[in-house]
C-alpha cells in the first residue's frame, strides 16, 4: 500500500472516530431504562413510534427486547446492540439487562462501553443495582452521565439527590439543566448554560415532544411559569453556580465527574436536550489496553474483541452469535483476520447489525462500533481478532457470583443434549459454572449475580436444547477466587464451613456461606490472598463437561 493511500485510510478511519459516540445505560429496574432507550432511538430517527414499556396483549414489544421469556415478563433479560445516527454523529448503544438479576452480561457489555449513562428515578434515588453497576464502571474509570428521571411525579428534592450521589459513590456531580418544581408543579427546566428555560409539555406518546425555549428575561414567561416557583430554581442554581463543580472535561472522562440531567423519558421530556449535551461532552472511542500497550483506535490494523455470545437469536436457525467490539482500524466484509487464542485465520463473512430480531449486513464498522458475527462455536468472551501483528486484549473479568445450585440432569438417555446446552451456555456467559473439587461429582454447579439467571437457563435448556433439568441450591452467598492456586489450598489443609470448587480454567474458588463466614476465614488465613473478581485468563482453553 502507498503512503498516499495509507495517510486516506487513516484520515477516514480518523473521521470516523471523531463521529462515533458508544454508552450503556446502568441502572435499578423501574427506573425507565427500556422507556429512555426507545425514546433515544426514536429522536435518532432510528424509530418511528416508542414502544410500550411493559409488552401486554397486541403492544408493541420493545424493540431491544427478544427471547421468549423477556416478552413474558415485559423485562429486559440479554442485552443488544443499537446503532443510530443523530446531528451528523453516530450513536451506539449499548442495551443492558433491565431486571432485578441482572447478570454478567451486564458487567460484559460495560467492558465494551466507552460512556455510561446512570438512571435513576427522582423518587428513589440510587438503588442497590445502580450501584452494583458503578462499580464496574469505576473500575474501568469510564465517563459516567445522570439522568434522573421521572421527575413529572412526585420525588425527592434534587440536592438531596445529588448530595446521595456526591457522599455514596464519591462522585462530584455537574448538573447541566435544572428543574422548576417536581412531581405536579414541574414546569420544566432551566439550562445553566444557555440561560434558557425549558418548558415541559407532555408529548403524546410515543412521538418526539416540541419543547419550547424561552429566555429566562422574556416577559411572556410568566405565562408559563408561576412566579415563586421560578424564584426558588433561580436561587437554587445560585448556590450551585457558587459552590458546585465547574466543567471539567478531563474529569468527566476520568469518571470523577458526572453530568446530571433531568427530565420525563415517559413523557418525552429532556431526551433531547440530554442527547445534545451527551455528544459535546461523552468520551469518542480510546485507546484500549493489549499486549502491545495502548493500541489506538485509528491505527491502520484492523482489531477488536469479543465481549458477548449469544445462542438461537433466531430459534428457526439455531444461530449463535458473537458480538465483536471494534477497537482499531477499518472493519471490512469478507476480510481475514488472525484468532489470538487459537492462532487460525478466519474470514469473517455476513457480519451483521443487529437490531432487535432486525438483521442487516455490515459492509464496514469503525472503532465503537459493534457487529455480529456468526459462531459456529470458535469464539469465547475475551477472545481478540487482529490484522497485522500478534495483539491480544485485556480479557474480561468474572465477578463474584451470590447464588449457587447444582444443576441436575435426570434424564441420563439426554446427556448429549444436557452437555452441549451447558457447554454453549457457558461460553456465551448465560452463567458462571463451576464444578467440584471431587472429581467423581460431574454434575456442574451454576454460579450467578441473582435468581433470574438459573431461571433462564433452565428455560432454554428446556427450550432450545430439548432437556429437562434440575436445580438443587447450595448454601452459599460469597465466592472468592484464591490468587496463588492450587499449592496455597494443599497448604490449608482441612477447611471447615465452606467449599472448595473450581472454575472453569481448573482455578480454585472458595464459597462461603455469609459474609461473617468469610470474614472469619480472612482471620484464620491472614497470607492467603482472596480475590473477589477471578483473574482474567487469555489463551486457554476452558474445561468443558
């Protein structure tokens, strides 16, 4: 390749960057996740009318949502990928898991984010699984955005909301708009930027709201708004402008600092001019971290990793697909690329834009972006795809799973079947599995973040794979992964009110009944180093049943 040609490719591949935005959205259920991603699509054009929040009789489902027991339960249970383009910038989003259990694939999907937007419900404020998720958004430092929501019926007072979220998480907060009274009395909101107020007028559903600008000195304000009302946000934002955070990019990024917004993503109110600020302030795709260092998004070699599985999407076909986030260079349809772990050279024919069930070809995908790729079972998560030289991402962690119950097959005639749904549902990650230390014990131990899970793996054992299968719980809350292996367990000798298992990379993991349980443990073991994330592994091959 010419010089010429390669400085063209790295301009377009530049360009591309500089358009791209990437988020998920973390938050509790009920905060309106599912209502903020519609309506997000549906200003991006992506949508011509929102869905129902809860699918019930002939609604329409939404749109992100797919398996059969998702449109059962009206909630999210997988999480998709949702591209759109909006004001000349293209948007992916990142759909997460919305339900109480929400699992690793949640945690997965934010390894693949480059923003998070944090939803809360102005009535309720932070909830335990918001927090759960800021964590591993902490982890990472990715930029994190608030949106509190809700804010057309009765909450709490915003300080008091930003003041849970400044002394809970340790995050100083910027609010970009304020509002003009709550629940009944919301009037809207003004922009502390601009110095416009915003005025709240309930959308119909389902279509963008038109929202009106006025200047905060226009006369015919008062029309609008009533005086002391007004007069109580206006000393409120005088506070804020005195004592409160300045806009600091650099802190937004480091995730130190997050914007907060507020609005009714029910009523339409807010999406807009939160989408508007979300593409001046949100980091454009990075720098991710590989075996080579830093590897920048527009250099010319192709590169990117798999951060999700997913099997029978389409249960007339039986597909699985792997979800590759795209990190450096220029993705292009039919192209050959090296498998880090396996070494092979694989051509990646029909990738594919998912949206929804709705399936597109991709002819090309830029870094941020996210494409399918069929799997006839050579991927894991984790797994990186390069051209050039040897380049291996940073694998994706385990977190440490609550639940714990044998999985039982009581149909020996069906062990096929039963071997192959473990397997396949293990590599997309649908749950942890973790086995016995007994080696005459074959029957796998499911491990997960909440109930759900087992719940869903037990319904597509049944459904996809034609097993029947059991679930016998264990006693235990906690699990913790032992940093020097197996040698460091030998030197325990016996170990008492707890259970030695191991992961699927032969690793060793202590499960532990409660928290006091583990404390105790700690206390009695001072040198034994305990981790509650699993190591990352890369280039290994996992022990399959």
């Amino acid at each position: 390749m010419s010089s010429s040609t390669e400085n063209l490719n790295n301009k377009n591949i530049l360009e591309a960057v500089n358009k791209r935005r990437n988020f998920a959205i973390i938050s509790h259920p009920d905060a309106g996740k599912t209502t903020l991603t519609e309506k997000l699509l549906l200003y991006g054009g992506a949508i011509q009318q929102a869905g129902a929040v809860k699918a019930r009789g002939n609604q329409r489902k939404a749109t992100s949502d797919w398996m059969e027991l998702e449109k059962q339960r009206g909630i999210s249970i997988t999480s998709t990928v949702l591209q759109f383009e909006y004001e000349r910038s293209v948007i992916n989003l990142l759909d997460t898991p919305g339900h109480k259990d929400f699992s690793e694939d949640t945690y997965r999907t934010l390894a693949a984010a480059d923003n998070a937007v944090m939803l809360e419900d102005a009535a309720k404020g932070l909830e335990p699984q918001t927090r759960k998720l800021f964590e591993v958004c902490r982890m990472r430092k990715i930029p994190i955005f608030t949106f509190i929501n809700k804010m057309d019926r009765p909450g709490r007072e915003p300080f008091s909301l930003l003041d849970e979220i400044e002394s809970e998480l340790g995050l100083n907060t910027l609010p970009v708009n304020w509002p003009i009274g709550i629940g009944e009395e919301f009037r809207g909101v003004i922009d502390r930027f601009t110095r416009e107020v915003i005025l709240f007028d309930k959308a119909v559903r389902g279509k963008q709201s038109n929202e009106k600008r006025m200047s905060l000195d226009d006369k015919e304000l008062s029309k609008y708004v009533e005086k002391e009302l007004l007069e109580i946000s206006l000393e409120e934002l005088e506070v804020l402008d005195e004592a409160g955070s300045k806009l600091e990019k650099e802190e937004i990024f480091n995730g130190s600092l997050t914007p907060v917004f507020f609005g009714s993503a029910m009523t339409n109110f807010g999406v807009r001019p939160f989408l508007d600020s979300f593409l001046k302030m949100a980091q454009k795709p990075t720098s991710r971290n590989s075996n080579k260092g830093d590897i920048e998004p527009a250099s010319d070699e192709f590169s990117g990793f798999v951060f999700k599985l997913q099997a029978n999407m389409d249960p007339k076909h039986r597909d699985r697909v792997a979800f590759i986030r795209v990190c450096s260079g220029k993705f292009e349809k039919d192209m050959s690329v090296k498998h880090s772990r396996t070494g092979r050279t694989i051509r990646l024919s029909r990738p594919q834009k998912i949206f929804g069930q709705d399936r597109e070809v991709v002819d090309d995908a830029y870094p941020g972006d996210v494409i399918g790729l069929n799997n006839p079972g050579m991927f894991s998560i984790g797994d990186t795809l390069y051209t050039g030289a040897h380049l291996e991402y940073e694998g994706i962690p385990s977190f440490s799973p609550e639940i714990f119950s044998w999985l039982r097959n009581p149909n020996p005639s069906a062990f096929k079947n039963f071997r192959k749904g473990v397997n396949e549902l293990r590599e997309e990650g649908a749950v942890q599995i973790l086995y016995d230390f007994d080696e005459s014990k074959r029957d796998p131990i499911l491990a997960a973040v909440g109930q759900l899970q087992l719940e869903v793996v037990i319904h597509r054992l049944k459904n996809e794979y034609g097993v029947d299968a059991n679930l016998e719980s264990m006693p235990y809350q906690l699990a913790r992964w032992v940093s020097d292996g197996w040698s460091a367990i030998d030197e325990l000798g016996r170990i008492f009110n707890c259970k030695v298992v191991k992961d699927c990379w032969n690793r060793p993991v202590i499960l532990f009944k409660n928290q006091w349980n583990l404390n105790q443990f700690i206390e009695d073991n001072e040198n034994l180093d305990l981790k509650k994330v699993a190591p990352v592994v890369s280039g290994v091959e996992p022990i399959v049943l």
